[in-house]
C-alpha cells in the first residue's frame, strides 16, 4: 500500500459516494468538484471531498461551499463533519470555519462543526 496521495487512493476518494458529486463552476467554467452527502442516522452531513482547480483556490470557492453547507446544516440542527489529511494547510481553513478536530488516525484529522456548541 502506497502513501495516501498514490494513484490508487486517488481515484478511490474520486469513486466514494461518485453520485453526491456536483462540478462547481464559475462563468460556465468547471473550476472544481464538491462532494457531501447527509448520514441520517447520525444526524450529519459528511464533507467528503473538495478540490478547487490551483488557479481558483484563492478566489475563496471553498470557503463559500463550505460555508453553504454550514448553514443549510445550521438551519436543520444538524452537524457537519469532514476529515483531512494530516499537514494539510486545507486544516486552518476548517478551524476558521468553526470545526473541532474530534479524533485522529495515522492520517488524518477527524473534525466536526456542530452548531449548538457556537449558540
């Protein structure tokens, strides 16, 4: 098994939950692909994926993304959770946003937003 970011695990986190994919596109041009899907049982929606073309990651796309799913979760009473990837810098815009590192495996940081816990 490779490292995390090898081909395979690649196209492994393209292929997870494939259908709650949307492109995201700005002036009719794809800039990125935005992933999440909502866990009943838990009452929480999953961020699964965001990946912003290099040229537009400082035109704050993600960050309004995020910030959308934030609220529709906000509005609902439910919590909004993600992973990322241990030396990340995608991690302090997490923080920013609100979201707690919960718990952590050998790769990654497991973190959470959840609204009550800001009220």
């Amino acid at each position: 098994a490779g490292a995390p970011t090898d081909k395979d695990a690649y196209k492994n986190r393209i292929l997870y939950h494939f259908d709650d994919a949307q492109i995201v596109e700005i002036a009719d041009k794809r800039v990125g692909l935005f992933k999440a899907f909502y866990q009943a049982d838990l009452n929480q929606w999953y961020l699964a994926q965001i990946q912003i073309l290099p040229e537009y990651q400082s035109h704050k796309i993600g960050w309004a993304l995020i910030t959308e799913l934030i609220t529709k979760a906000t509005d609902n009473n439910e919590s909004v959770a993600l992973s990322v990837l241990k030396g990340s810098p995608a991690r302090r815009l997490y923080e920013r946003l609100g979201f707690q590192c919960v718990s952590e495996s050998e790769l990654e940081f497991n973190m959470l937003f959840h609204s009550v816990d800001r009220e």
